[in-house]
C-alpha cells in the first residue's frame, strides 16, 4: 500500500474549514481536559484508599496503570490518526474516557477503579490526536503559533488537574471529582462534534503496516532513540515526584489534606508557562542546547530537596515548591527540544515520531508512579528524592554523551 502525499491531503483536509482563534482555543482546551484526566487521582491519593479500603500499595497501582494505559493507547491507537478521520477517532474516544471517569466515580472497590484507571488512560490519548489535527488544520506560515496554543493547553492541563482534583476532592469528595471529570468531558464531545471538521487519511498503510513502521523508524533514527529515553527519564522523575507527593503531605510533619497537595499544581504551572521561552532560545542556538539544560536543571532541583530534612516544615514547604517550579520548567523545556528534534526527522511521519517520542516518555511515568510509590513506602521521601535525581542524572548523561564521544 502506498501513502498518500501529505501536503495533499491536508489541503483537502482544510479546504473547507477556516481555522479561527475559537477552534484553535477549543482544541487546546480539548488537550487540556483529555490529559488532565491523567493526574486527577495523584492528590487524592492519601484519602482515596482509606475511603474504599485499600492499602498504600494496591492505591500506587492508580496512577501506575493510568500512565501505562496512555503508553499502550499511544503505541496502538495514535497511528490510526494517520489512517482514519481523526474527528471520528477523536468524539469516539472522547466518548469512551467520559464512561471510563464515570466508572471510576462510582467504584465500589480498588479493583474497579483499577480497570477504570487503565481504560482512562487508554481513551485519554485523544490529546495525542488533537495535536496533529491542530497542526493539519493550519495554515503552514502559523502552523507553529497553532500548536504551539494547543501544546500550552496540554502542559496546562497536566499541571493544573492537581489543583482542580485536590480543591473538589477536600470539599465535595473524591468521587466528585471524577463525575465533574466526566461531565466536562461529555461537554468537549458536544463542543468538538460541531466545530471540527472531517480529516482525510494521510496514508492507505494498513493497521499492521502502520504499527510495523514505528519499528522501523526507532532502529534507522538514532536522534529519536536519544530524545525518547531521555525524556522517559526525566518523565520518569516527574512521575515519582507527583504521585507520591499527596501521600506524603498527608503524613508527618505537614498533615496537609488533597487541596494543599494539589495547590502544589499552581507551582509547576508557573514552570510550564516559561518553558515556550525554550523554543525561541532552540530556533536560534539549536534543540540539543535546551535538552541538556532542561535535564541538569531538573536534576538540580530533584537533589536540592535532599535538604528537606535538615529544615523546619515551613521551609521544607517552600523547598518542595521552588524545586517544582525548576523541575517543570526543566522537563517541559527538553520536551519542547524533543520535539522539536524528533519532527525534524521526518515531516512525512510525525504522528507517528511523536508516538514513539510520548510512548517513551509515559511509559517514564508508569515506572515513575510505581518506583516512586515504592521507594516512599521502603525508605521514605528521602527514597523518592533518590529516585528522581537518578533518572534526571541519567537523561543529562545521555544527552551530553554525543557531545563527548565527539571530542574523544
């Protein structure tokens, strides 16, 4: 089967819709809301298991199976965008993660909520197809402004779900805050079945053929292997961080609730908002610059809360927070380098780089959750510390490694 050529049809894709400043904020919105259903759990988690009693361990499955959820929907729903109308896979997907929040709303137990977990992050990779809808959608000469929009929507989102999860969740439940999950979603469904228009496939591959050619495209580009270790490692980091980050508020000496934990959100929304200054510094100094900044300054602020122990709670408070902004700000910006790397690859098939870039980067969060979730019931905060500054150590490395194999 061959493919069809791409700068036609995307023509033909947008030949009939004039992509307004509506539907550009729309689909970011629609980014936004589908990858916040990721991380709604993460504060909630220090209250979660006592209410539908379960332990410490069986909760850090929550989260674990969500990212890994993500990770699979990434691998073998997001090439389909290629193949398929992406408004079609976009509202059915949208239709599935509203039922999928629902169930977990009503979960009467752990193990329900653990299959309602997975089929959320399965659903939830409709963010993943709404970005190169955005970008078929513009005009070339704004194709950047255009996603660059959407990508804020989606940073938002991550970052800001904590906030929204832990306010509802402290004062209406933790139930609540899925069904008011579900509701938004079942609004965008509405929302985007009128104003997004119908996509023409890009490429006649069939299923097996598209899913074979991300194969191939991770064995023959040595640049797209580097960008998504890395940025696994760094995710991996990010992962341990927040999904344990209620549970120990919840405890000693802080005894904060899931508002406090997801206020913590507000911190790494601040990192995010800098990171686009990223992209501008990658058009004129190059991406690999900002990968191998964004992962030390991730490092260094994962190990600054080592200090934590030696400091009062009001100052291992404001630590934790300083160290959020600069870790965000950090893993967002080599995010941004990533892609910016990986797309330069092959314009032909950057849905599909993409996917390889995101499976790696949230399979990262699902070891992230577990290691994380593990670590801190074995040795503590102290053990999630160790954790991500490892991770972070090691994108670094790795990014920097080219560079000395070339002076050696």
């Amino acid at each position: 089967m061959t493919s069809i050529p791409l700068a036609h049809a995307e023509a033909k894709a947008g030949q009939n819709q004039s992509l307004g400043q509506p539907l550009v904020l729309l689909l970011a919105a629609g980014a936004g809301l589908a990858v916040a259903s990721l991380y709604y759990s993460q504060p909630m988690l220090g209250v979660l298991g006592a209410s539908i009693q379960a332990d410490d361990r069986s909760v850090g499955w929550v989260p674990t199976l969500t990212q890994l959820g993500y990770a699979i929907g990434i691998l073998l729903l997001a090439p389909l965008g290629d193949r398929y109308d992406r408004r079609r896979i976009i509202l059915a997907k949208a239709g599935v993660l509203c039922a999928a929040l629902l169930l977990a709303g009503v979960a009467p137990s752990i193990g329900v909520l653990l299959a309602a977990s997975l089929a959320l992050g399965l659903s939830a990779t409709l963010a993943q197809d709404i970005v190169p809808a955005a970008a078929t959608l513009a005009p070339a000469e704004h194709r950047g402004k255009v996603v660059g929009t959407v990508m804020t929507g989606l940073l938002l989102g991550i970052l800001l779900s904590r906030v929204a999860s832990g306010f509802v969740a402290e004062n209406f439940g933790w139930r609540a805050v899925f069904v008011a999950a579900a509701a938004s979603i079942a609004l965008l469904m509405a929302a985007l079945w009128r104003g997004l228009p119908r996509f023409r496939p890009t490429t006649a591959l069939s299923y097996g053929a598209l899913l074979g050619s991300l194969v191939t495209l991770w064995g023959r580009h040595p640049a797209l292997r580097r960008a998504a270790i890395a940025q696994g490692l760094l995710s991996l980091g990010f992962s341990a961080f927040w999904s344990t980050l209620a549970v120990m508020l919840h405890g000693e000496p802080f005894h904060l609730g899931a508002a406090a934990a997801g206020a913590f959100g507000l911190a790494g929304a601040a990192g995010a908002l800098a990171a686009p200054v990223a992209g501008r510094i990658a058009d004129r100094r190059g991406p690999e610059l900002i990968t191998r900044l964004g992962a030390g300054l991730a490092a260094l602020s994962f190990a600054a809360m080592a200090l934590a122990p030696w400091m009062p709670a009001s100052g291992q408070l404001w630590l934790i927070v300083g160290s959020a902004i600069g870790f965000d700000l950090g893993i967002q910006a080599s995010l941004i380098a990533h892609q910016t790397i990986v797309y330069g690859i092959d314009p032909a098939a950057r849905s599909r780089l993409n996917a390889v870039l995101m499976v790696g980067m949230f399979i990262g969060m699902a070891a992230g959750a577990t290691l994380g979730s593990q670590a801190l019931a074995a040795w503590g905060w102290g053990g999630v510390v160790a954790v991500a500054t490892v991770a972070a150590l090691a994108a670094l490395l790795l990014r920097l490694w080219p560079g000395i194999a070339r002076s050696r």
